[in-house]
C-alpha cells in the first residue's frame, strides 16, 4: 500500500514499529503521542477531520436529561485514568456538547459530501 489514512489509536503500533511514515496529522492541534508530526494545516492544507466516538441521545430527549448526561460522560473525561489511557493510545480527547457536537457533525458531513463529489461518488439520497 502506498498511501493510507488512519486514526492515530490504530496507526500508534505500526509508527512504533518503523512500518509507516505519517505524512500529518488532520486535526487543529498536533497530537500529544505524536508530537513531531505537524498538522496539515501547519504544512498549509485546510485539512481537518476527526475520528470520533460519540454518545447521542434520541431526538425529542429532555434538555435536562442530556445536559445530565453530558456533565457525567464530561467528568469521566477529566479523570486522570482516562486522560493517560487515550494519550498512551494516541488519541485526542475532544469533549464537546451538543450544540458543539450538531455543529461538528454537520460540518464533517460537508466536507464528506464535497469530497464524494468531488470523485463522482455522491448520490442524493430523498428523506
């Protein structure tokens, strides 16, 4: 394979090993086990994309439910435990809320429309 994209949790082995040379990093700040590799916007392309995992809730959930949800998932994220897990597995930790969230995904879902386009692989799909 000559050229492949891949979050940094599954590419952190491969890189240790000397089996692959990351050409970048597609997010806004570099990532803190990779910290010599730069960004794509710092070597000047206005990529950014982030492999997430993310918790939603059905549409129509009371405001007071996901704000519940959201402040016990957020504390969770600011344990010591969990901060060294994702940092020694390579991954950023990027704890958004919902309005945040909603303004990520629709974002990415663009920027995924655009390049499907942009290869003559988007198709309309009616709702």
């Amino acid at each position: 394979m000559d050229a492949c994209q891949a979050a940094p949790v599954t590419a952190k082995s491969l890189y240790e090993a000397g089996e692959i040379r990351p050409l970048g990093v597609m997010s806004e700040v570099r990532v803190e086990a990779f910290p010599d590799i730069p960004t794509f916007m710092e070597q000047g392309y206005d990529v950014v994309m982030h492999n997430t995992r993310q918790i939603l809730a059905p549409k129509g959930t009371p405001k007071e439910v996901v704000d519940k949800l959201y402040s016990a998932f957020k504390a969770a994220t600011e344990s010591e435990t969990f901060k060294r897990f994702m940092n020694e597995s390579g991954s950023m930790i990027l704890s958004w809320n919902s309005e945040e969230s909603k303004e990520f995904l629709t974002k990415q879902d663009a920027q995924f429309k655009d390049l499907l386009q942009q290869v003559g692989l988007y198709k309309e799909v009616s709702k």
